[in-house]
C-alpha cells in the first residue's frame, strides 16, 4: 500500500475498496490555505484502519495532557493551559475508561492545573 500511497490522490483502502480522494476537491480558503486537507484526509484513513475509536481517544488524551503540561512549564498564558487541560479531559472521558480519565487527571494535577 505505501507504494500507493504516493501517487496523487490515492487514499488507500477502505472496506477492501480503493479510495480516491481529488486533491483539488478541497478548496484553499481561508484557515484552509496552508492546510494539505488531502494529506490529513489520508493519514486519518490510515489511522482509522488500524485503530479503533477508543484507541485513538486515549492517544489524543494523552496528547492534550503532553500540550497542557508543557504549555505549564513553558510559562504560556493560562487560557491555553486551560484549553488544553480542557481537551485532555475531553478525549478521556469520550475514551471511556475510567483508569485513563484517572490517570489524566492525576497527571494534570501534578502540575497544579485544575479542570
């Protein structure tokens, strides 16, 4: 499939169907003019297929923590420290898991951030 990949507007396979995305079906406007939707259109359906729902809540919670709690020890305003904790909490509680909401939570509070 990498080798697929690389052609234009191949997006990979979905249900055992190829799936073509146009790049040009994406209009460049706005926020959108330095995003590659094409790119990231791609890369989810990769994710997709090797992850479930729950898997990639608990990744994204994580990551969210990670940003909150350097935004903390980068000193960055705290509405960002906030939004960020905010989204952590977020994507953890949408996981499911209470162990993983825990763990959020407890890592958030280590750093004095409150949600």
């Amino acid at each position: 499939m990498q080798d697929r990949l690389r052609l234009p507007g191949w997006a990979g396979v979905e249900g055992g169907r190829a799936c073509v995305i146009d790049p040009n079906r994406f209009e460049r406007t706005s926020i959108f003019k330095s995003m590659d939707l094409t790119k990231s259109t791609v890369e989810a359906m990769e994710e997709l297929a090797e992850k479930d729902i729950k898997q990639i809540q608990v990744e994204t919670a994580a990551k969210w923590c990670g940003r909150a709690l350097a935004a903390k020890l980068m000193d960055l305003p705290e509405r960002d420290v906030t939004e960020f904790a905010h989204e952590a909490i977020e994507h953890a509680a949408l996981s499911g898991d209470e162990d993983v909401f825990l763990s959020i939570r407890a890592a958030l509070r280590q750093f004095s951030i409150e949600t």
